[in-house]
DNA sequence: TGTACATCAGTGAACGCGCGTTCACTGATGTAC
DNA sequence: TGTACATCAGTGAACGCGCGTTCACTGATGTAC
C-alpha cells in the first residue's frame, strides 16, 4: 500500500510533531520508536522509511520545538512572554511548553549534534527577544543581549525546579511566583551596576 | 562467602555514593543495576538484598546528593557559593556538582516520593542559604527567602542551559558567565522594589 | 488518454541485546551451647 | 574458651520483557510508452 506524495509529506511531518510532545512529556528515553509510530497512526516498521536513527527524529523534534517556541515568542511583548511562561499552567503541561526547559537535561548528555540544535534553538529566542530592543547602539544591544540570557536561564530554572517538586506541593508553587515577581521587577528596573 | 556486618554497611553505603555519582553524570535511565554494582566492587545478583528496588536507590541516592550539597554550601557565604556554583568546573563535572542541576529534569519524570527528596532537599539548602540572614523580623525573613528560592533557580538554570550547548561552545560559557555576574549584582543590590 | 510496470511508504514478524529482577547456591560470620 | 550450626551478603546463571533495528512482503502510486 504505497500512499501519495502529500501523505507521506504529512505522515512524516506528524511524526515529528508527536514526537516533540511526546519527548518533551517523557524524555528521549521514555518514549520508544513503535509508541512514536502508533501515535502517528501508522506501525513501526516504516519508521526507518523516514528517519535513519531514533537519535536523528531526536534531533529533528527538537528543531521542531524549540523553532515552534521562538514562533509563540514573536508576538506577545517580553512582560507577557515571562507572565506565560512562568504559570501553573506551563509547569504542567511539558507536552506543548518549552523545549528547553522540558528537555536540557536530557540534552546534556546526548551527542554533540543535538546539542548543537538546543545551541541554535537559543540563539534563536535570544534574536527575537532581543529584536524588541531596536537601538543601534553597540553598547546597549549587548546589554540587550545579556538581560536575554540571563532572563531565559532564571525562567528555564524556575520551571524546571518546580517541576522537580511534588504535585501540588506549596513548595513548586512558590518557586514560580518568587521567580516571576523578580524577573518582572529586574526587567522594569535599570541595568544593574557593575 | 558471609561478609562482616562492618563490610555489609561500608558495601551498601559505596553503592549510594556511586549511585549518587552516576546518576548525576548519566540520568536515572543511563546506569544499570549491573553497572552500578560492578562501580562498588560487587556483582548485580546482590543488589536486590540491599534495595528493593532500582527506584528506591535512586531516591536514596537522590537524597545522599542533595545532602551532600547542603553540607558543602554550609561554611561558604552567598557569594563564594554563587562564584563557585556558575563556573566551569561545576558545569563541566556534574557527577560532583549540584544534584538538583544534574537530574531535576529527570525528577520531573519520577514517582512523587522521588520528587519529595527533591522538595526536602530544596527546602533543607534553602534554611542553610538562608541561616546567613539574622534577622528575627519576619518580613525580612520572608524577604530572604524568596531571594536564595529566586537565586537557586537563576543559578540551576544557569548551569542546565549552559549543560545543554556544545562542549567549548561560547554560548554555554556567556550563558554562565552573564547569570553569575546578574545574580551577584542582585545580591548587592537592595530588594528589588513591587 | 489508456496500459504495463517499476517504485517505495507502510506492514508486521523477527533479530539481538541489555535491562530489572529472581533464584539456587556458597561459605565466612556470628550465635547458641 | 571451644565447638556446632544457623544466618545471610554475595555470586553468577537465568527469567521475561521491551527496546532499536532489519527484513521480506504488499499494493497503490506515479511514470514510461
């Protein structure tokens, strides 16, 4: 049973597509290639049809999501982007969240070409968190830049940290709102003396 | 070959501490029983008459980190703490760096009673964290709270962003290099005003 | 436009492998006398 | 203090299981005429 050339376009790509979920809500090694196939609606065997490794969809979902998560970003101010991404609502729900956030663990120890994806997946959030700042001086656009970085990894922290905590626990849920009080105020406030 | 109820404790206690090393340097799912066992100088057919279970272990192990880490951080002040948290050293030796660093994104994934050592462990760093603060005021207790809870999570997403680009990537040392010089200015500076 | 045939995405059984766990056995330890 | 025996940490083979990957096969698609 041979299938056109759309569908096996569109098979491919809802492949990739569950597997970012699905990566992001158990980790590379807690979803195997025939869970991956059978949620796509199709059987694995035809897997390597597509890809030539399980470790070459890894790359490739977390290409996916972490370029879905810059597309998220481009809209909404940075004020707005720190008050969703540091909700109840992010924390538990890892499937459709942050790539970073739901996978640097797990991308610490995986090969170098993934790594590189994660590098180029921050890069490019910085670009377009950054991109709201339009001045032309050197100076401040690296401080930009800085103020980015430093925002994202307090962010990523704060998820990743309540996550680790209990279901429900006081402790997960406070985390949060330290975190996004201090983020908010630091980004109102000037930049800080050196 | 009956062994010593002296050997039997120094035994069970070299499991958990290379328990601990391991699964800081490789997650909860890329060590084996076997491999862990053969690490304390034993075969795998033992295992099973000092743990329960695989999972047991790793909240054994999970706890003796995440002791380990709040007895390094008790002589050192806040700032030592922070300089020696961010560097390179810690980022590029997770298997005798931060526990909560290395498998927060692995806890993420575990039972709730792994996730509870997890709790307990944050809990018992921040009243070290914290004990530095003097005061019997209870606003500016609360104060120092939210700022070590705020500090924790900048300093672990530091190291678990710059963990997840490419070993000598310059990305990964500007990510720890602008979080340690941001956190250090904030422990500086007053309370950030709501 | 219609026919004949090569292509190749998808199927499902099978592969070897390493995993967590169990088990019968060993033999020095530690206890009872 | 010396002897006899029960205990149980440690051994290594074996278990079932699920994993990533391979393979012979299918049959509609898409191409060549």
């Amino acid at each position: 049973m041979k299938v056109t050339k759309a569908q096996v376009q569109e098979n491919r790509a809802r492949i990739v597509a569950m597997a970012s979920v699905l990566f992001r809500e158990r980790g590379y090694d807690g979803v195997g290639v025939a869970e991956l196939m059978a949620a796509a609606g199709l059987t694995h065997g035809g897997f390597y049809k597509h890809f030539k490794s399980k470790a070459d969809l890894m790359a490739e979902a977390a290409a996916e999501g972490l370029a879905q998560s810059a597309a998220n970003t481009a809209d909404i101010d940075v004020v707005a982007f720190v008050n969703q991404y540091l909700s109840r609502q992010h924390r538990d729900a890892p499937g459709d969240g942050c790539t970073m956030a739901a996978l640097c663990g797990d991308a610490a120890r995986q090969p170098e070409s993934i790594k590189a994806v994660f590098a180029a997946g921050i890069e490019r959030q910085l670009a377009i968190l950054e991109s709201s700042n339009e001045t032309e001086d050197e100076s401040a656009k690296r401080e930009a830049r800085a103020r980015m970085i430093d925002t994202m990894a307090h962010a990523v922290g704060a998820i990743v940290l309540s996550r680790a905590c209990p279901d429900d626990s006081p402790l997960a849920d406070e985390i949060l709102e330290v975190c996004r009080a201090q983020i908010l105020g630091q980004l109102r406030s000037p930049p800080a003396p050196i």
